[in-house]
C-alpha cells in the first residue's frame, strides 16, 4: 500500500474524558448515541462518561445501547440501528472495548446505507460502497488492545455466521478519547489478553511487506512500550504509567496496522468466527510464534532484517528469540499457549484453513500461506 493517512483527532492522556463533550461539538453531534455493554455499564464508566457529556451546561441529550456482545453481530447492530433511528440520533459515541468500537462502526453504516452489512465487506468488494453519508463517530476505549479508535476498520458477524473485515475511511472516529483512568480496574486476564492484541498488531503491521514507513516506526515502538508494560499492567493494574503505555501502545498498533496485518489475524479471524466465545487477543497470542516461524524465511523480513530489529526493541538476543519469547510472555501472563487449553481440536482444521484463506489479512501476510502451511501453523499451535 503506497497511500499514507492519519486523520483523526486524538486525545491521550489522564483525565482525557473531559474533552469529549467539546469533541461532540467539534464533530457536530448533538444527540448521540451511546454504543457500549453490559460489563463497561457495570464497572460506572458509562455514569462517567455521562457525567462528561454534562460538561459546562446541560447534559447532552443521548440514548444508551448497552447490549453488543463480546463479538459483535449483525444482530446487534440491527438492534442498535433501530434505536439510533427512534432516538432520532445525529451520531455516536462507543464506550468500551474493540467490540463496543466495531458495534458503532456497524451501526453508522446500517443506518446511512440499504442492504445486508455483508454488502459492504471488504472481501466482498464492499469497501468503495461506504460513503461519506454515515454519521459522525467518537470513540472512548475502555481497553487497551484493539486500537480499534484510531482505525478504520472494523470486524463483525455477520447474519451467515462469517466473521468479515468492513474497511473505509468514512469509518475512521472523527475523535479518540483515550483516557486510561478507563482501564485501572481492567481485570488482569483482560488486560493481558487485550495487551497481546496490542503487541500482535505491533509485531504483523512491522512485517508486513507494505511499504509505509511512518508505520514501521510507529509498530516498533508501540511493541517497545508494550513489551516493556504489559505484565506491569497485568501484575497492577492501578500503575497508571504502565496504563499510559499499553494504552498508547494499543493506539499505534491501529495507526499502523493501515500496512495490513497476516496470518495470525487470518486464523484468529476465522477460529473467532467458529466460536465468537474465544478472546480474539488470546487466540493471537497462540498463533504469533508459529506465524513469526513461517514467516521468517520470507525475502522481505530477511533482507530487513526486521525480525532482528523487533528483537532489539524486545531486549532479545537475536531474533530467533523472538517467537520462544511471546510464547514464555503469554505463559507469565496466565493466558492459554495452545489451542487444546480451549477445547480446539485438529477436526477443526479444515473450517478454520477455509476462512484463513477467505480473510481480508490472508493477502497482506509476507509469505503467502498456502492451506498445507495454514495446517502447519495449527498443528504448530495446538
């Protein structure tokens, strides 16, 4: 990819919340709605977040939906559509995490464009479809592993049970609010497996073969910050310079993962479709040190040395170190290392090698894995 954007506003810092009524005036919203779940109403962001939008005056008038799931579908964002509609909302604020994000981002398309959501999939050939119609979006994540505030994608279920990629540009927030005073009482395995998100978007952006520069340098040192943060994070999650960091992190793995991503999201796309249950940090997480492996004879890492420079950041001997590392790191973590610990199993196989194959990150890995490789990965991963 030669083209290069970073177009939207964001506010990064503690206490960033406060920014977010003038942002919804910056952005033209004057009725918005609220897109988040269950859990984020529970933990009170949602009463801080209103608290916010009451800033310097009267409340903003808003409607809630508190109801997208931890994958988001079709469904949900019909349901979220139509209380956009009845509200008579000239907008949208997510609340939460990667899900709330890509809920919001289902739910501006559905309500400015006619069809299915699949007819304006990426691999469907959906993308130059999405148009400048859909309303304004401003996104305040509650999770540091997505990056999904900064991007302009978004990943959904669809009613046919795939789970596609929906690119565009339209779709990017017009802001960002990430305050990490949002993700203090993260719990642990959360933060961890987010975290891990963070640091696969990190590590598959910097290998993928685009040529975007800015991007390099913007993965590279969001995988420094991770890699030194996020058991700090896990470990504490009141240290709030190890929030800041993940949380940044996490941001510059969106900003830069515009390269494209590969065959640990191929596969984790896939699995998350079969079983929405599992967490899609976790599954990249398990399927990083078979994917850095396969990848690692590939003409473009090898002649840039980029495993050797991820392994500089890493504060790795070399970087044959590398995949062994993330495998030790997941396990310091607390979170599962292999496929079995989830109840994943090799008659799987073939389902989850179909969608790897069908994926909008299948074409953008650096060496294009073909379904016999996809097995190896798997079995590799087990």
């Amino acid at each position: 990819m030669a083209e290069i954007r970073y177009l939207t506003t964001i506010q990064i810092e503690h206490g960033a919340l406060r920014h977010l009524r003038s942002e919804c005036d910056r952005a033209g919203i004057g009725r918005p709605l609220v897109v988040t779940d269950a859990g984020v109403r529970a933990a009170g962001l949602l009463e801080r977040l209103q608290a916010a939008l009451a800033t310097g005056g009267a409340a903003l008038p808003h409607a809630v939906y508190d109801g997208t799931p931890s994958n988001p579908t079709e469904a949900a964002v019909r349901t979220a559509a139509a209380l956009y509609r009845s509200a008579d909302c000239d907008g949208l604020i997510a609340l939460g995490g990667g899900s709330a994000i890509d809920c919001a981002k289902g739910v501006a398309i559905a309500v400015s464009h006619d069809g299915p959501l699949k007819t304006y999939a990426t691999i469907e050939g959906g993308s130059p479809l999405i148009t400048e119609r859909v309303p304004p979006l401003i996104a305040v994540p509650t999770t540091a592993g997505t990056g999904s505030e900064v991007a302009r994608g978004a990943i959904l279920i669809v009613d046919d049970g795939r789970k596609l990629g929906f690119h565009s540009w339209h779709l990017l927030p017009r802001a960002a609010i990430l305050d990490p005073e949002l993700t203090l009482d993260l719990p642990p395995r959360l933060t961890a497996a987010t975290g891990m998100d963070a640091i696969a978007h990190c590590i598959e952006t910097f290998l993928s073969p685009a040529f975007n520069p800015p991007a390099d340098g913007i993965a590279l040192d969001g995988l420094e910050r991770a890699w030194a943060h996020i058991e700090r994070a896990t470990r504490d999650g009141h240290d709030r310079h190890a929030r800041l960091q993940m949380m940044s992190a996490s941001m510059q793995g969106a900003l830069a993962f515009q390269k494209g991503l590969g065959c640990v999201h191929s596969l984790s796309h896939s699995l998350g479709g079969l079983d929405p249950r599992l967490h899609h940090g976790t599954l990249n997480a398990i399927f990083l040190p078979a994917v850095i492996a396969f990848n690692a004879q590939a003409d473009s890492v090898q002649r840039e040395r980029r495993l050797q420079r991820m392994a500089r950041v890493m504060g790795l001997a070399g970087p044959d170190e590398v995949g062994p590392a993330i495998r030790d790191l997941t396990a310091r973590l607390g979170l599962p290392t292999g496929l079995a610990e989830l109840g994943v199993t090799p008659a799987w196989f073939d389902r989850i090698i179909d969608g790897a194959l069908a994926d909008h990150c299948h074409q953008t890995n650096p060496r294009l894995a073909t379904r016999e490789d996809y097995r190896a990965m798997l079995e590799a991963s087990l």
